[in-house]
C-alpha cells in the first residue's frame, strides 16, 4: 500500500501513438497484384499500419501483410511463387521465378541492399500476378 497520497508529479501520461504509416499508391499496386499471385481475392489495407489484410476463397485471412516491410512476409512470397534473388552486382538485385517466365532486375538504392531484395522479390511476385490475371 501506498503511504504518500499521489501528486501531480506522480501521474504517468500516456505513451505517443506510433506514427501513421500509410502505403504509396504505386507500393499498393505491387503489393495487390503479388496478393493475386498468392491466390487472394481481396486486398484490404489496414489503413494507418502500412499493411494489409489477404482475403482468400477459402475463407482464409493473411493480417497484417507487406512483403515490402516485413522479412517473413518477403520469405513466404518468394518460396510460395519460387522466386529466387540474386545479386549478380553489387548495386543491383535480381528475381527470377523457377520456370524463366519473370526475370526482374532492382537497382540498390542508398546501398540499402535488403530493402531491395524485398522490391524485386515483390515485383517478379507482381509480374506473375499480371500474368494470372
């Protein structure tokens, strides 16, 4: 128990809400199409968290997704889609899907190479999005 009665002092505030994050138009428009590689039938972004919900046919949800941010997410796409990187320079990333149909070169930017590693992965996943359509 308590011997002191509580002052101003003693009052915690509440944390700050962590920052909005939203997804750029041309980001969402990856991200939908290599959903619809992955077999989703609705992309339903969670709007503030820069990431999305996957409804599938099944009636089956993916929360929380964004293979742009997120290394597991980036992982799952590239084994599910057998999308292979590679990095044949060092300011360049490569993606190929395992039957030669999509092959997709990214330029490492501010030599950050595992934020490129995630575009190229996700656009071969868009490529073959594109051609499931």
């Amino acid at each position: 128990m308590n011997q002191w009665p509580p002052d101003d002092d003693d009052v915690v505030d509440e944390l700050p809400a962590p920052p909005r994050k939203e997804i750029s138009p041309a980001d969402r428009e990856l991200l939908e199409l290599a959903a619809h590689a992955l077999g989703a039938v609705q992309f339903e972004e969670i709007e503030g968290e820069g990431c999305a919900i996957l409804h599938f046919a099944d009636g089956s949800k993916a929360h929380g997704w964004n293979p742009l941010q997120f290394g597991d997410d980036t992982f799952n796409l590239a084994v599910d889609l057998r999308i292979k990187p590679s990095w044949p320079f060092q300011n360049e990333v490569h993606a190929d899907d395992s039957y030669g149909d999509v092959h997709v070169e990214q330029r490492v930017d501010d030599g950050d190479v595992k934020a490129a590693t995630h575009r190229a992965i996700v656009r071969a996943a868009a490529e073959i999005g594109k051609q499931r359509s």
